[in-house]
C-alpha cells in the first residue's frame, strides 16, 4: 500500500482514476503503480487532473500532489433565481434532495434524532469537526435523499457570527459533494440555547447570501427551506424572511458575476 496526500485550497473529495478516495489535506492510501488524480466538482482548480506514479512511499512521507484555484471565470447565468421558504413539520419528514444540520461537537436535537435513524439504517456514525462537512445517505425514517453534517463549534460558542458561517457553508460544502442539489432544507438555530430568535434568523439567511452572492453553490440549486417545528416561530419566522428578502418575497433574486 501506499500513501498520498492532495493539497488544495478548499475541502474537496479527491478522484483517482475516476473513483473517490478521500479528501484534501488527508492521508490516502491507495495501490501501488500509476494513477490519475483530479478533483471533485466545481471544476475551479488547475491542472484538471495529474497523473503519478506511487512507489516507496509510507504514512511519514506521503506522495504529495497539490491543485491550485483556477483563475478562469466559470460560464454561470448572470441572473438566477432561488425560492427561499419556511416551512412549518418536523424536518426529518420534508422531502429534498439534502437536510443539512450542524454537529456541535456532541449531539442536539433534530440532528440527534436524524443519528439515530440513520444508525438504525446501519451507519456507523464518522461526525466532522468544525468547519468540516459529511455527507450521508439517508435511510429508512429520513424523508431527505441525503444528510448533511457540518461540523461547527460547541454550543457555547455557535454565535451568531458562527450561524452565518454554517449557513455559508452548507452550500459551499455541496458545491462538491453533492453539485447535482436542486433543494436544501435547513433547520433553524439558536432560541433554543439563549441567542436572540430574530438575530439568529438574521444570520443564517445572511450565510445563505453570503454563499449566493460568491457563487459558492451548486449550479442546479432551486430551493432551500427552513423547517421549524414551531407553528407559531414559524409563522413569525415567515413574516422576517419577507422583510430580509423583499424582492418576490420569498425570493431571493441575485446577479452572479465571477
């Protein structure tokens, strides 16, 4: 066996001879011999691919291999729209394509729940650490196609600043996880351990345009919803969406110019 380590920019799950195998910035074993490496979508890295040749190597001094961003602009639409929502039910039974939750470093409510239906299911929990993302096959009990954990601080320390950042990189972990995403659902942070319900409201959908507004998302990208279980947070929580999102309401309508 032997080992190799891609360097990159970005947390991107690296492709080797067309299969993934691991991430950026982590040990890889892989045979011995020649082997193609590149990277997972979006393609904004150069060269799109590398071939190596892997002999002697071992866990103290892996073959490196490093991608750089790409400074060619991408062919996006210069205007797109994506219908921004809240949803009243419980999130583990909304259909989309993924339910994106956070992991503060030990294990609250929906994104609990979601762990134990998905054990049940037989996953054998690997949970990221901050600022990390995993992304799981859903199972039995899970309505979303896909779950999404993305690794955040402690709770004492998931602040507003920290709600805008997870909401950022939700998207931005799907751009190369999972480039295919039309609908996201997301789950609603911080009343529930102290922080102001409107404050944090306020950053999660500003994460949202944070990542919209860099283009960091996936190009297929219709929806996200907000599932709260609350009818009356969520009834409240609609009534905001439409101050922060005046335009169409509940639409979020931007230009994208990279």
């Amino acid at each position: 066996m032997e080992y190799l380590i891609v360097h990159f920019p970005l947390s991107r799950r690296v492709m080797i001879d067309d299969e993934f195998h691991g991430r950026t910035e982590e040990l890889i074993e892989v045979e011995v011999g020649k082997h193609r490496v590149s990277l997972s979508p979006p393609s904004n890295f150069t060269p799109a691919q590398q071939t190596i040749v892997l002999k002697d190597t071992s866990a103290l001094e892996p073959h490196e291999v490093s991608f750089d961003l790409a400074s060619e602009k991408r062919t996006v639409p210069e205007t797109r729209t994506i219908a921004v929502h809240v949803q009243q039910g419980d999130a583990l039974k909304i259909r989309t394509d993924v339910l994106a939750l956070k992991y503060a470093q030990s294990l609250h409510g929906v994104d609990a729940q979601a762990v134990d239906k998905l054990k049940s299911s037989g996953w054998k929990p690997t949970f990221p650490t901050p600022w990390d993302a995993r992304l799981v096959e859903a199972g039995k009990g899970i309505a979303a196609s896909k779950v999404l954990f993305v690794g955040v601080p402690p709770l004492r320390e998931f602040s507003y600043r920290e709600i805008r950042t997870f909401a950022r990189k939700v998207l931005a972990s799907l751009t190369g996880e999972a480039p295919e995403t039309k609908h996201v659902s997301l789950t609603l942070h911080g009343p529930g351990y102290g922080l102001d319900e409107v404050e944090a409201f306020e950053a999660e959908v500003a994460g949202l345009i944070d990542a919209v507004r860099s283009g960091d998302i996936p190009e297929t990208l219709e929806k996200i919803t907000f599932v709260e279980w609350g009818q009356g947070r969520a009834q409240r929580r609609k009534e905001l969406l439409k101050e922060l999102l005046p335009r169409g309401r509940s639409i979020l309508n931007y230009s994208v110019h990279l």
